[in-house]
C-alpha cells in the first residue's frame, strides 16, 4: 500500500485537544506519525491552507440495501459518504427485510467491502422485523458485527419490551438508539403548532419526542444500559437530556443539520423536502438544540441522511415519504450552523464529528494518534460553493440545501490508508 | 400603488385566501356582482369563456362544490369535463402529478380539484401550466366557499368591516373555517372561533381570531353565526364525546337563537345536520342565509372561473 503524506496542513486531532501546523505521514493503512520532517512518502498532498482532521463519522444513515435499493445501496451511499468528508457510517436497519439478523448484518459488511469505499457498519434492529415486540438476536448480530442496536424509524412502543432491550443490551454493554416518537401522540406530517394548524396538516407535537425520551430515561435509571437519543428535535428534549446527563446515566444524543437550521416555517409552500420525521420544530426550538450542542448536552452530529425517490417526494405533503439526504452538504451546514456564528470552535465541531461519535459505538477511531487506523480527511475551510443536490453521488435527490452558499468543504477522504474520493479526481479509480 | 392602469387580478390560480390581498378579494367579489346579473336573464348565459375547458377533478365526494362549479362553467359557456375518483392518487398507483398531466394533455384550460389532502392544490399549481383553483384541499382551505361566504355577508349587511363574526364547531378540521378567517380578517370583521378546545386549538388566536370555549358569553354579541358541520368520526377519535353533548354546548338551539342580536345572521356551509348543530327551525327561518349562500356560490365561482383565465401563461 503506497504511504501518504499530508504537509503543511492544520492538523486537528479531538483525541488529544490539539491543533498545529504539521505534516501527517500514513503508511500501510496506519497514522504513521504527525510531525515535521517526516521523510518522504509514494504520494504526498499538500494541504497548505487546510484542516486535516480524523475521518468522519456519521452514525446515523439510511443505505436502503436490501429492499430500495433504486434509492441507495450501500456502494451509492459509502460513495456520498466519502465525497462528504466521511469515512464511517453506521447505517439504520429499516430496510426491506430489517436487518434483525446476523445474515442481514453480514450482507450489509459484506457490500461494504465490495464497495471498498466509507467504513459502513450495520445497526441492527432491537426487535424482529422492528415490530417492537420480541427481541430480535441482539447478541449474534454482535458478533457478526453489528454496531448498535435500534429499530429507527419507529421507537420501541411497548415500555415493557423496552425494559427487556435496555436489560439485555446492558448484558453486552452495548448501546440502544431510540427514534423517540411516542405513535399514539403521533400520526402527522409535520410539527403540531401554529404552522401547522393553519395549513391544516395533520401534526407531530414536541410531547411525542419528549414521552418517550422521559419514560426511556426513568427505565433506564434502574438498569444503566448506555441509551442514546438519535435526532433530538425540541427543546423540552434537550432539557430531559440535560437533566438525565446532570443525574450521571449513560445517556447521550444527536442532533441532525436540519434541525439547526429550518424551521416548520419551511413546510408552508407544502415542499415535501421539508417533511422529516422528526419534523422540523420552531425557532425556540432549533436556538434550544443549538443551546444543548454549545453546553455538550447534545454530544454529536448525525445527518439522518435519507434518500427517497423522487416519485414518491413528487406526492401531497401528507403522502409523501419523511427523510432528507444529507451526507455530503452536513460538514459545510454544520459549520454554518453553529461555527460561524461562534456557538463553538472548529475543534469542538470536529470532536463531534468524529471521536465523539466514535465513544458511542465503541469505535477505535476518531483519532490521528500514530499506529490507529489511516482514516483522514483533508476539509478547505475557505472553499466556496453552491450546494446542488444533482450532483451528489447519492443516488436520490431529496434535499432543501439546494442553493445553499456555504463557505467549506472536505475535499480529500482517506479510508484505511488510500485516497477515496477527492475534489478534483472524484472517487477514485472510477471515472466520473 | 400609484398605476392605475395595473391589472387588478393578476393570478393564473386561486389557491388560498391566506395568499389574497384585501384587494384581491373585493375584486372578485366585485366580478361576481356583475356576474350574478347572468343568472336573472332569462337566456341565463355568456360566452366569455367560449372554448375553453375545465375539468372537475374531483377526489374526494361533493355534491354541492362539484354542480356549482359545473353550473358555473357553463353560463360561462365553457366546455366541461368531469373526473372523479376516491381515495388518494397513492392507493391508485398513479400519483396525483401524471393524473394531472394526463388530464392537461388533453387540451385543459382549468383544473377545478377538490382533494382529501391539504396543499394538493398547491402542488398540482407548481406541476401544470394551465389554471387550478382549489375547491377544498383537505383540512387547509376552500376559497370558493370563504368568498361566498364573503359575498353573502356582504350583501347582507353591505359591508363587512367592523362585524363580528363567530365560527362554531369543528375549526381545526375545517377548511371552511380557514379560508372564513383569513377572508374575513384581511376585510375587517372580528372573527370569533368557537368550539370545544379539542377542536378549536389556541394557535388560531395567532391568526387574528378570538378563541373561545363557551358559546353562550359570546351568542348575543355576534352578527353573523356561521355554523360547520358536525364530523361523527371526531367521536371515535375522541375529540368530543358524543352528539348530544356537542349539540348542548354548542348546537344552535332555539333556545340559544332567542338570545342572538335581532338582525343575526345565520350560516352554514352544508352539508347540515339538522337537530345536531342547527335546529331546523333556523336553519329555515328568516335570519339564515343558507340557501342565499348557495345561489352566490355561482357568482363566485363563475368570477373566479373568468379571472383566472385571463392571465397568460
């Protein structure tokens, strides 16, 4: 494997809260050293100019492989994931069948070495078929790789059952992510409030989310499984975490770009690229969340990247699918969000996206120590463009940041030692 | 606006009144009164849109909104087409966008669509090139019905400015009660919702309305009571408990109608319930305006028909 050297870039590294102008040496798929004088290397990059920072981490994806795979596959999404700056995903098992199995797992780690792109790491499902009902084979899934554990798209109803996958994940101290949506409050298109009523759409209330968060946390007090909270929306959310994270449980949560940027204001021209579900909430509501990332209640950044078809996003608001793609606008939107305007630093952010995450799912990543895997990507901070949805390499096209300026971008993706994807070249090896 | 020459309408849809300006609304209401003369000739028709074609699209069951408009169309002169089909476009297979383009490919000047979906209206505007008008989308607006309301009230009192207004029953699942608010706040009425609060949610009062919960401190202050229909499935879905205890809090009883202002104003969009939010005796009475309301539904309709075909492309 040819070793690579980076020169003359920022190096940011959260694993040990440092910032500095070095070089980075890689050498057979491993961080060789970060320093000054390192030799020579078969290829080097300069990044003068640029932050060169631990591969990015998204542990919240949807690949749609097996089941739709005409809206993404684990190749098409490792692809989007890699010319977004991503090195690992870990994606959602509500596929067509769910991943409730060790075959389902070993397909999805299977497609990934074929892709040989991104890092994709399954999340199995808590219950079979994600019906919240009986526990799915958590501790084989596991063994064959699994992540996580979560029936996304969908909470565990049933607080009962939810007692028994807080147990038993506990057993292999491995983590539960809960899509927090209470069904018998729930059953809308977008957020329940002043928008919604006077569209006269069927709503979502913030209470939905927080019910389940609350009565999770109160199971959880008693079993001390670690507990993660994926897409947080409202801010009665935000405090519950807040509160459980003051009382010392294991409890930790996410935030996606759109929940910090948008409002349920967006959904008034009835554009089905602003139904998401969690739904878009209200300007208290997204200055809450931006609050709860700038004091570490929310711990990191997941894009909820959600491909669909562009027939069925085509359909009354109310029809139409939930879920937006995200993977390769969220570096520039996060920054947007919440580092220009000063709510945290470059290296807050970058922690975030990469050894923070890492921490939940037990990953030895997230790091440029020497000898831990060569995972990097190489982000201009300075990089102006346009965001346009036709040109991602996912294979779907529903997002609202089209026509977004945003003022960064990754423009290499290292994956185990080799150059991906970069800006100039694309994915590489493939012609574009 | 200092241009006097300036179009007055300049819509290819009506869509919402949300979207309408004081201005807007006045004009249509203003076509609409030339337009009611037609319906007194004894040959009751024009040929102002000789040649051209509007569709019914209607997926979701009418009687009333459908023959008004087709009746409309045609002292108009205007060819007519009607397609129908229930449940949504989803359990078809095909979407609401390729039935739409369907329909337009075959030569369509408007698409008149009523759909159980809120905002289908608009999604089919940003797809066709021809004209759409709503005639209901779900629980968000059904302008036709608000400006008939608009006209009647108008023509009743002669102006609109400074009435109250009070809306009762059943406000959030009510596109009637939407395009009402937004028509008669933007005019100057004070609007009044009423009804239990499972279905009369305080977010309304952030659109200019008074919201209250007890339609007795408000019956005798009122001009006009516009009375909406009584949806029995809100039972199942626990939003209130049964008929007869909506009927006792907010039926329009005799009773309650001794108590109104001497010149009130009866409403009700239709389809009604006779004994469960109106009792008939009002409904039939001198004060209701039921039936007037239903005669300047044409008016409306052929005004709203003729505008909107005359902006280009």
């Amino acid at each position: 494997m040819p070793s690579i050297l980076i020169k003359n870039g920022t190096i940011f590294d959260p694993s040990r809260v440092f910032e500095l102008r070095a070089d980075l040496l890689i050498r057979d798929g491993r961080i060789a050293a970060v320093g000054t004088n390192l030799g020579s290397a078969d290829t080097v990059i300069d990044a003068a100019g640029k932050y060169v920072v631990p591969g990015l981490i998204d542990i919240h994806v949807h690949f749609r492989e097996p089941g739709d795979e005409e809206e993404e596959t684990v190749a098409s999404g490792a692809a989007t994931a890699v010319a977004g700056g991503f090195t690992t995903v870990c994606c959602m098992p509500n596929t067509k069948p769910a991943l409730d199995n060790e075959g389902q797992i070993e397909l999805i780690i299977r497609q990934a070495q074929r892709a040989n792109l991104a890092n994709v790491l399954p999340i199995g499902a808590i219950t079979k078929g994600r019906e919240g009902k009986e526990l799915a084979e958590i501790g084989s899934m596991l063994q064959r790789g699994a992540i996580a554990f979560s029936d996304d798209g969908v909470g565990v109803a049933d607080a009962s059952v939810m007692r028994k996958a807080l147990q038993y994940c506990k057993m292999f101290d491995t983590v539960i992510m809960q899509h927090c949506e209470e069904p018998t409050l729930s059953g809308g298109a977008m957020h329940a409030g002043v928008v919604s009523a006077g569209l006269g759409v069927p709503g979502i209330p913030a209470e939905a989310e927080q019910l389940m968060i609350a009565r999770d946390v109160l199971l959880d007090r008693t079993i001390g499984c670690r507990y993660h909270v994926q897409h947080i929306s409202t801010a009665g959310s935000v405090e519950l975490i807040r509160r459980a994270k003051r009382d010392g449980l294991p409890v930790t949560a996410e935030v996606a770009p759109h929940h910090l940027l948008l409002t349920d204001e967006m959904c008034r021209t009835f554009d089905t690229n602003y139904k998401m579900n969690p739904p878009l909430r209200t300007a208290a509501d997204v200055k809450a969340c931006i609050a709860g990332v700038k004091d570490g209640t929310i711990d990191i950044l997941a894009t909820d990247h959600a491909p669909h078809l562009a027939e069925e996003k085509e359909l009354e608001f109310v029809y139409a699918p939930f879920g937006i793609i995200g993977l390769e606008c969220a570096l520039p939107l996060y920054v947007k969000a919440l580092v220009e305007p000063g709510h945290i630093t470059w290296m807050q952010l970058i922690a975030m996206m990469t050894a923070k995450a890492a921490d939940i799912v037990k990953l030895d990543k997230g790091t440029l120590q020497a000898g831990k895997v060569g995972d990097v990507t190489i982000i201009d901070p300075n990089h102006k463009w346009t965001i346009d949805c036709a040109r991602f390499l996912s294979k779907s096209r529903n997002c609202p940041f089209t026509g977004w300026e945003v003022g960064c971008r990754a423009v290499t993706t290292i994956v185990g030692g080799e150059v991906k994807w970069s800006l100039e070249e694309g994915i590489r090896g493939r012609s574009q | 606006m200092t241009d006097t020459a300036a179009p007055r309408w300049t819509r290819k849809h009506l869509l919402t009144l949300e979207e309408l300006s004081a201005e807007e609304i006045l004009f249509i209401l203003d076509t609409a009164a030339s337009f009611k003369e037609v319906s007194t000739r004894s040959i009751k028709k024009v040929p102002a849109l000789r040649g051209r074609v509007m569709v019914n699209a209607f997926f979701e069951d009418s009687t009333r909104t459908r023959t008004s408009f087709t009746l409309a169309a045609s002292r108009l002169s205007a060819d007519i087409l009607d397609f129908s089909e229930k449940g949504s476009s989803v359990s078809k297979g095909e979407t609401l966008i390729d039935t739409a383009r369907n329909i337009e490919a075959m030569g369509v000047d408007i698409i008149v669509i009523r759909h159980p979906a809120a905002g289908a209206a608009t999604l089919l505007s940003r797809t066709v090139k021809c004209s759409v008008v709503n005639a209901g989308d779900g629980a968000h607006e059904h302008p036709t019905q608000g400006l008939l309301d608009l006209y009647t009230i108008r023509e009743r009192f002669g102006k609109i400015a400074g009435l109250k207004v009070a809306i009762v029953g059943d406000i959030a699942n009510s596109r009637v009660a939407r395009s009402n608010l937004w028509g008669l706040t933007k005019l100057g009425a004070e609007v009044i919702l009423v009804g239990p609060t499972t279905l009369v949610p305080r977010a309304f009062e952030k659109f200019g309305a008074k919201v209250v919960h007890d339609l007795d401190s408000v019956i005798g202050t009122v001009d006009v009571i516009n009375m909406l229909r009584v949806q029995f499935e809100r039972i199942k879905s626990s939003q209130f408990p049964s008929v007869r205890e909506f009927t006792r809090f907010f039926g329009l009883t005799q009773e309650r109608f001794q108590r109104c202002k001497e010149n009130v104003f009866i409403m009700h969009p239709g389809p009604m319930n006779r004994g469960i939010e109106i009792s008939s005796g009002i409904a039939d009475g001198p004060q209701s305006g039921i039936l007037q309301q239903v005669t300047n539904g044409l008016s409306v309709r052929m005004a709203v028909l003729y505008l909107v075909t005359q902006v280009g492309a």
